[in-house]
C-alpha cells in the first residue's frame, strides 16, 4: 500500500486560507453600511412650575436631632 503524500499539504491549506481571506475581504468592502444616526436639535419648553421658584429642604431622617 502506498504512502501517502503529506508534502503539499502545508502550502494548499495556506494558499486555500489567504483566498478565503481575499474573498472574505473583497465581499465585506463591496458591502455599504447605514450612516450612523446624527443627534436632532429639538428646542424644550421651559414651564414655570410654582415649586421652582419656593426654596425647598428634603430632611433626611439620619440628619432629624434625636428626641
């Protein structure tokens, strides 16, 4: 039974890779992606709220003097 031939084994398997990778490379370059989104200017509309314009203090219950 006769041997068999392993010595161009290295370079098919690396000439077979670099075209996968040429392939690959030539079909994602052809590919043409979305923009990415651009940020919209959008004018808010400042309301007077009543509690805006009053001086407010939140009391923490840790900071309460002991009784």
């Amino acid at each position: 039974m006769p041997q068999l031939d392993t010595s161009t084994w290295f370079i098919t398997i690396i000439s077979s890779l670099i075209t996968l990778f040429i392939l690959f490379q030539l079909k994602i370059s052809s590919q043409s992606f979305p923009l990415p989104p651009t940020l919209k200017t959008t004018a808010t509309l400042k309301t007077k709220n009543p509690w805006e314009s009053k001086w407010t203090k939140i009391y923490s219950p840790l900071s309460l003097p002991l009784q």
